[in-house]
C-alpha cells in the first residue's frame, strides 16, 4: 500500500516539476528578447546626429521616436555614420 502511495506521489510530482521548468523557460525566453538600442536622429543627408534615443530592434508596430509617440523618428546608426534603419518604440 505504502509502495504504491509513493509511486503515484513521485509521479505527481515529476509532473509538476516538467510544467514548472515550462514556464520557467518561456519567461527567461521572453526577458532576454528586449534588447535596448540606441537610436540616432538624421539630418537632411541622411547623417545620423548626435542626438541619442532610447530604442529597440526587435520589431513593434510603433517606431522609436523623440518624444515617446510624436517628433522626429530615431535610427540605427552604421558604420559610415549613416542613419537609414528605422528603429522601434522599447
């Protein structure tokens, strides 16, 4: 009786343990996926200023601005000093 009372506790909690480590691994995936990125605005050459943005290059419906929602939009900065990749609200 006591054999069997220990299997079905051991089973129930190996089964707890795999849906713990689950979710465990899906919020550590979706911590490191936020990658901040500095964003640089362009003058009229398309040369990136030395205004700094606070910005991100994972993809979002909404581009990283100035001014959270309004003014000029930030850009990735290459390395010739170039700003043409538009960048994305953090």
């Amino acid at each position: 009786m006591k054999a069997i009372l220990l299997n079905k506790t051991a089973r129930a909690g190996a089964v707890v343990l795999a849906i713990a480590g689950a979710f465990f691994t899906v919020s550590m995936q979706e911590v490191s996926t936020a990658a901040p990125k500095i964003g640089y605005l362009a003058d009229s050459n398309n040369d990136c200023t030395d205004v700094q943005v606070q910005c991100s290059d994972n993809p979002s419906p909404f581009l990283c601005r100035v001014n959270g929602t309004t003014g000029a939009i930030a850009y990735d900065k290459d390395s010739d000093n170039n700003c043409i990749q538009p960048l994305y609200r953090p």
